[in-house]
C-alpha cells in the first residue's frame, strides 16, 4: 500500500510531483535545521485517487490521525484540548502554484471551546477570539464557498460603530460578537452550524483543497499555462504558529536580492501583530524588513541566517514567508522567487561571480523568452499618451506611425521614408506587402493566432489585433471610435505587449538589449544611462556568448533582401536560411510575370523573362553581399502563380464593362486574353495547387531564370573578391523525379554559366520537406538533394490537414478551449505528430547521405520549445526571422545544457 501522507521531515526538494511545490520546500527546510512548524503532507497521489474515486481515500483518514500524534507529541498540545490546545494551518500545494484553486484555512482546531483555553493559555482574550473569527471566515469562504464580502461587511459594521479604522483595533468583546454573527452566516448559508469538531474541521478543509483542483478558474489557468490537469495537488497540514499574540510578535515575506535587480541585500515587508495574508493583503502599511533590526534584533539575525543558508543552498533568488511567535522565529514557505527578464540574467551572472552555480546553470537559469522581452522597442513611459482603443497585445513592440490602409499606400508611404501603421478590419496574405512595408500592423477582428498575429511576430513586427472598438472603413480611408475619427496619414502608436493604441506621436526607444545586440556591448554601455543597465548588458553578452560557445545548432535568419540580410548578420546569423524569392515578382515585375504567363510561344516567353534577369541578378548581389563568407540559402519561386496576377473577378469585371460601353482596342484585348488565362489557372484549393516546384515545371524557365540569376551574381561577386555561398532550395517536393528534373536543369545552366565565365562554379541544390510524402521518401530524394530544409510551417499545414489561413476563426477557438490543441502547432512544432515526421525525414535522408546537412526554416525556427525539439532531432541548423536570431542563439545553447 503506498502512503499518502508523509511528514515533512521525510521528505525533500526533488519531490514536488508528489508533495508539491510547498510541501516539498517545507521539507527541504526540515532538512536544513530550519525552525519549520511541525506538520505532513498529503500527496498529490492521494488527490488523484480522491479526483479518481470521488472520495477521499479512507487509508488518507488513517494515516492523518498517525501523522497528527506525531505532531501532536513533537509540539506537546493536541487536537481539542481542553487546556493547550493544537491549533493547524490547511495549506494548498501544487507543483506549480496556481490561482484560482482553494488558498489556505488558518486555525484550523478552534471551536467555542477550544477558544478559551487557546485566550487563558496565550494569556491574551483578544488574540484568541480574533483567530476564531479568522478561522470562520477563510474555512466559509474556501471549504464552505460562502460568499466573503457577506463576512467583511460583518467586519466593517463593528469597525464602524467602534469608531476603529483597523481589525488590530476591535477588542476581545467586540471579536466575540463578530464571531457570533459569523456563525450565524454558516447557519444561514450552509443550513449547517459551524463545525465543532477540530478533526472534522481538517477532514472538510482537506477535501476542500483536493476539490479545488477542478473549479473552473483552476482549470481555466492551467491550460493557458498548458499545466497537465491530471497532476493533482497536496495539502500541508502544520502546526500554527502565531504572529499576532501582540507587539513582539508579527509576520512578512521577503527575498534574498532584489527580484527586479538582482542585488544582494535585505528586501521585504513586516507587520507586526499579524496573522497570513495581512501583510499581503495592505490592510495596515508593513515597515521595511530594515525596521525588524531595531524592534528585535536576535530575531532579526536570526533571519537573515536563515536566508543565506536558503539561498547558499537553493543557490538562488529565494523568497520567504516567516512568523515570528514572541520573538521566535518560524519559516512557514520559501520558493525560488519570481523574478523581471532582466533580474533573470543579472542574478544569473551574480552568482556566477558568487561561484555559486557555473556558466552552464547560469545558462539554464535563463529563458529565450525573456530574451525576447528585452529586445522590443519600448514606448518612453515619460511620455504623454491620448489612449483611444484597446486591443489584444499580439506580437510585442512599440510603434509608431502614419495610418495606411492598404499595400499601395503603406508601400509608398515607406518609400518617401516614412514609418507606417498598417490598419486592417482583419489582415489575408494579400496584405503581405502593406504588412512588410509597415513597423506596426493594427486590425479591428482576430486573436492571438489570426493572420496578423502570428505573421507578425514572424517578422518580429508589432501588433495588435482585434481592436473591436475601432470601426475601420476601408472604403472611406478612416477609423472611428468614440468621437475620434483617423483619417489616412494620421499618426497612431501601438503598443504590442498591452494591446493599448494611442492617438498621436509617442516616443519609442530602442531597448538596451537590442542595442547591445545590434552594435556590441561597448557601444551600448556608452550610451546606457545607468548602471543598471550596464550590468544588464553586461549579463545578456556574458550569457549569450555562452550559448554561442555551448551549442551545436547554427543560427541562420529568414530573410528577403539585402538589407534584411544584414540586419540579420548583425545580429548573429551565421547564415541564411531562408530567402522567399517571390517578392522579386511583384511591383513593377508584375506585368513581365502576366506577359510569361500569357506567352504563346516559347519565345515570347523567354524574351518576357529575359527582361527580368538584370533585376534579379542585382537582387542576389544584394544578398549574397550581405551575407559574404556564410551559406544564403535561396528558395525558388513557391507561392500560387495567382498571387502574382490580377483577381479573377476584378478582371471579369472589368470586361464585362468594357463589352457594355462598346469599348475595344488592344488594351481590352490584352485584358481579355489575361481574364482567360487567369481563369484557365483558377484553382479552388491553391495551398495544394500550382505551386512550388510544380510551378517550375510547368512554366519552364522560371526556375531557369533565377538559377541563372544566382550563378550571374555569382560570378560579378568573385570579380568584385568576394566569396558568395548560394545554396539552390527548391520548395514542396513530393517526389525524387522532381528534383531530379530540377537539378538537371539547374547544373546545365550553371555549367553555361562557368565555362561562359571561364569559372568553376558549384552550388549546392536541396530542398525543403513540407510534404509529408517527402518525409517518408527522404531516403530517395536524399539521392538528389544535398540539403534538406524541413518547411515546419507547411510540413504543420499538409500533416494536420488545415489551412493557415483559415483554422483560427473557424474552430483553433474551439479547439484550444476543449484541449484537442494546447497551443498553435503553428506557434510550437507539435512534435508528436510534425515532429515524428522531422525526425524520419532526418533519419532516412542520413541512411542514403550520411553527411547530409539539414535545417529548419518558418516559424518554429525561432521557438524556443521547438528549438529544443530540432536539437534532439539532430538538425544542423535552425533558421528564424532575424529578430528571433539571439532567442534561437540562446535557445539553442540552452538546447545543450
Ligand atoms: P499561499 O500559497 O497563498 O502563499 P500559504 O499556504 O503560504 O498560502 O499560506 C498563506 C499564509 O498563511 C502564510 O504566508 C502564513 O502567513 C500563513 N500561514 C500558513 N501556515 C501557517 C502556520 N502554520 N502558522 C502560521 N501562519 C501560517
Ligand atoms: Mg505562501
Ligand atoms: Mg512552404
């Protein structure tokens, strides 16, 4: 029979999964000679068998009567007496703390009898009437679930006629009425009379935990944090100790350093006479823990003892909650405490220099997350703001700029040099150039996984979505919400971390991270204004360079052009990774794409591309210059031909008016003739249409056009003395024949291209695997590729069967809501289904090619979860925006330790 109930002193820190996180810090603290009240634990196991069974396990009852005359002798009262009464907290205890589930009951033991004892004991009336009044009001509130204002009104009617300002004030008379009325209140709401009997007091408090498992909030909390809902909870049951029995005796929390600094040194709060949550709760102003000093020092060395040896041991920031019982000092929680992103690295980096843990721990001790927040631009807080609408923080970042509402205007609006606000009811893929030309996307509809969100933070651009109170009338080029109206070119600010949109200019600011991060730790310690700032510099680069040093992972960036390229390379990218090629079709290039598209014969058609390959040429010189000496992954054209062509409809239209008006001539000819092509390639499912690599072979020249590109820019680099490492990627194959079919064509063009050229050029041609059928054929078409690149963001799309595009309004919602999804497999691989199919596509492309190199680009690249997924995978790189570029440095070291 396994037990249930274990004394503290049985137990340690490395059981949390079965004591929780409280009871198994309370017994480390046992451990270490620490002055803890007496008490047990009942496990989490028993909860279980309790959420299981629907009652509680009767081997619980039994081993808590064992459990409680242990506690009972070690203290020397009992449950009940009738002269030294034992009095218990009821403590709730998860491995993970959580809001919502069923707190803690204090006093538990005391009843109309044992209140007088406990007053004629502790020599104290009041003390003892005040705890009985406590203890009805928490164990209504939490096991009996009566409403609590129905017991502070009590309160605050007694305060009131005594003319009191605080509880500290009513005397023992006026508690005693209190509690009479509150006893009432059982009566009334519970049809039942207060228990009377201690034992049945924490049988029903016990209960009340295990039952708090599942109320709603509880459950709500847990899958927004993805806490598993099958874990369970503990209850710690201890003996009380009393921080108000009068002036020498009191209660406060504190932390071992600063948790928003770091700083070592004595931080926290005490008040004196004062039970639980008072302290917490700011119903009397607390004195510095500094203050104890003076009122009683040997209780005060006494605890700063005790937290060096919490913090010497946990060997991090701990935070405390202590009582002391007439000038005796109890421990009643420590945990490691909570801390702001840029506490987590300092602290990191103090206790290094501490030698308290190694640079390994340090590593561990940080989280790419936190990275993440440090990175975003920031709104001045100085700053004056007009708040207008508030939204759903979507992708964090602060921006500022000139309200467009569609590509065209956002695009030239960017051009004059001018920073924009893109601002949609709801952003499509069409929106992709408004998106890209924009520092801030802000939409009206949508959530935390609509089209907006997560392309935005793949670019690692500001958003905010589903902005509700804004109507946004695109027709009419003009938001209105409340008496506002913002008109096109009027400046907005959005903040993407609180959702909040502002009307008018305010400040942003590079954050001090990202400076540190784009030009160096010693340019961005100049221009830090503090120390504190510096010594967050200082500990990013102490941590990251660690990373750099520890990981197996290369970092490369997702990134288009020249400029983003750099950016990318500044910031650590050792390569890249992804280059979309398509938007070197759009603008201008647009209509040489209708006219390849429209081409009769074959040399109208290559004439139509011919015109396009100076641009393309200078395209790649662009890049490959960016990233000289480093592998630039290029990807041949992939999305649906459509999207570079007029809307059918639009085009129907537009000769169907033509014919009414009698208009002719070669304009509505050429319009005719484009209608008729566009409609020969209308395809009802373009995501599984006419695109990537089947794209290139059936327009041949496509592919041939930007090989020949490549290989060109090539050449001019190696005149100019550079050293450009194109690698060819080829997106959504399915089968080794097409490769092969492509790779013929391409080492064909690059061999004219060489001997042209009087060169040897190679360059190495792979593909992605976003098609679960090359997955599971990796062994074949590894024969071709010399490079793979899992596509995760379509690998997600073609494995689940649902649409990007689509999913989030139709039923993610649903889907997050009953559990089927825990979070965006868009967001983090989900590695069960997508990932099982990574890591065959890696194991049988390595059984054909041993040294085949493979990588990750799309989203996941640059998430931190999913990062340690590629590590174990055993992929040679990851690629990501070139904003997530540090995150993925870090991650990925992270990955190793
Ligand atoms: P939480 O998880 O909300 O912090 P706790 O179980 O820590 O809840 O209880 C809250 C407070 O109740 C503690 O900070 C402490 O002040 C008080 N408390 C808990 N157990 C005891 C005890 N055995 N003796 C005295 N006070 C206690
Ligand atoms: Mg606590
Ligand atoms: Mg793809």
């Amino acid at each position: 029979m396994s037990q249930y109930v274990h004394m503290f002193s049985e137990g340690d820190r490395d059981q949390k999964d079965l004591l929780g996180g409280k009871g198994a810090n309370l017994a480390e603290m046992v451990k270490l000679g620490l002055p803890v009240p007496p008490g047990f634990t009942i496990t989490t196991e028993a909860c279980r068998a309790y959420l299981t069974e629907g009652r509680v396990p009767p081997e619980v009852r039994v081993e808590v009567t064992q459990r409680l005359r242990d506690v009972e002798d070690l203290i020397g009262r009992t449950l009940g007496d009738s002269e030294e009464p034992l009095l218990l907290s009821v403590r709730s205890g998860a491995k993970f703390s959580m809001p919502g589930m069923m707190e803690t009951v204090l006093n538990v033991g005391l009843n109309d009898d044992t209140v007088q004892s406990l007053a004629s004991f502790a020599g104290d009336e009041r003390f003892a009437w005040d705890s009985y009044r406590r203890l009805i009001q928490m164990f209504g509130k939490t096991v009996l679930d009566i409403d609590s204002e129905r017991f502070s009104d009590v309160l605050d009617t007694h305060k009131q006629e005594a003319g009191v300002e605080a509880d500290v004030d009513l005397t023992a008379d006026h508690l005693k009425a209190v509690v009479a009325e509150f006893k009432q209140i059982v009566l009334d709401e519970t049809g039942n009379p207060f228990p009377q009997t201690p034992r049945r007091q924490v049988d029903m408090a016990i209960e009340a935990v295990f039952r708090s498992w599942n109320t709603e909030r509880a459950q709500l909390y847990r899958r927004r944090e993805r806490i598993a809902d099958d874990l369970g909870t503990a209850v710690n049951v201890q003996a009380m100790v009393f921080g108000n029995l009068g002036d020498t005796s009191g209660t406060g929390v504190c932390f071992t350093r600063d948790p928003s600094s770091g700083h070592s040194g004595v931080y926290g709060d005490y008040l004196p006479n004062a039970q639980g949550e008072d302290v917490v709760a700011g119903i009397r102003n607390t004195l510095a823990l500094t203050d104890l000093e003076d009122r009683d020092p040997a209780a005060y060395r006494e605890l700063r003892t005790a937290m060096r040896r919490l913090e010497t041991h946990y060997r991090d920031l701990c935070d405390i909650e202590f009582t002391i019982e007439r000038g005796k000092l109890w421990m009643l929680q420590t945990r490691v405490g909570k801390r702001t992103a840029g506490a987590a690295f300092r602290i990191a980096t103090q206790l290094v220099d501490e030698a308290l843990i190694t640079m390994d721990e340090a590593l561990e001790r940080v989280t790419g997350e936190q990275l993440g927040q440090l990175l975003f631009p920031q709104f001045d807080r100085e700053a004056e703001r007009t708040l207008i609408a508030t939204g759903m923080g979507a992708s964090p970042g602060a921006a500022v700029g000139a309200v467009a509402f569609d590509n065209a205007s956002a695009e030239a609006k960017q051009a004059e040099g001018s920073s924009v606000i893109l601002v949609r009811r709801e952003t499509s893929p069409e929106d992709l150039p408004g998106m890209i030309a924009a520092a801030g996307i802000l939409t009206a509809r949508g959530g935390k996984t609509s089209h907006a969100a997560v392309v935005a933070r793949g670019m690692g651009k500001c958003a905010v979505v589903g902005a509700e109170d804004l109507v946004v009338d695109v027709a009419a080029k003009e938001i209105r919400v409340g008496e506002h109206v913002v008109r096109e070119g009027d400046t907005l600010a959005i903040d993407g971390k609180t959702g909040e949109v502002f009307l008018g200019d305010v400040h942003v600011v590079d954050s001090p991270v990202m400076t540190y991060i784009s030009q160096g730790v010693e340019a961005a310690v100049t221009i830090a204004d503090d120390d504190e700032t510096r010594e967050l510099i200082e500990a990013v680069d102490r941590v990251l360079q660690h990373a750099d040093a520890r990981r197996r992972l290369r970092v490369r960036a997702n990134a288009d052009t020249g400029e983003d390229a750099k950016r990318a390379r500044d910031r650590g990218a050792e390569g890249i990774g992804l280059c979309r090629t398509e938007h070197q079709f759009l603008g201008d290039r647009r209509q040489q794409i209708e006219r390849v598209v429209l081409a009769e014969a074959d040399e109208e058609r290559e004439a139509a591309l011919a015109e396009l390959l100076p641009a393309q040429v200078e395209d790649f010189v662009d890049l490959l210059t960016a990233m000289d000496g480093l592998p630039t992954t290029i990807r041949l054209i992939d999305p649906p031909l459509h999207e570079f062509l007029p809307d059918l409809t639009d085009l129907t239209v537009e000769v169907a008016l033509a014919d009414e008006r009698g208009e002719s001539g070669p304009e509505v000819e050429r319009t005719r003739a484009l209608r008729d092509a566009v409609r020969a390639i209308h395809e009802s499912n373009p995501m599984l249409g006419l695109r990537g690599v089947r794209l290139g072979l059936k327009i041949p020249g496509l592919f041939g056009l930007q090989i020949r590109a490549i290989a060109e820019a090539v050449v001019r680099l190696r005149e100019e003395g550079k050293d450009p490492q194109p690698e060819i990627m080829v997106p959504l194959i399915g089968s080794n024949r097409e490769l092969v079919i492509v790779r013929r064509q391409a080492e064909e063009i690059i061999a004219e291209v060489a001997e042209a050229n009087n060169q040897s050029i190679e360059i190495p041609i792979g593909c992605m695997i976003e098609l679960p059928r090359a997955a599971l054929t990796a062994n074949r078409i590894a024969q071709t590729a010399d490079f793979f690149s899992f596509g995760t963001n379509d690998l997600t799309q073609t494995t689940w069967g649902f649409s990007r595009d689509d999913v989030e309004t139709a039923f993610f919602p649903k889907y997050l809501e009953n559990g089927v999804l825990t979070i965006s497999p868009f967001e983090t691989l989900d590695a069960i289904g997508v990932g099982e199919l990574v890591r065959i596509g890696v194991e049988k492309g390595r059984s054909t090619k041993a040294d085949l190199k493979t990588g990750v680009c799309g989203e996941h690249g640059g998430d931190p979860e999913s990062i340690h997924f590629f590590h174990d995978a055993g992929l040679d790189y990851v690629s990501c925006s070139p904003f997530r570029v540090p995150v993925a440095r870090l991650e990925a070291g992270r990955a190793v330790v």
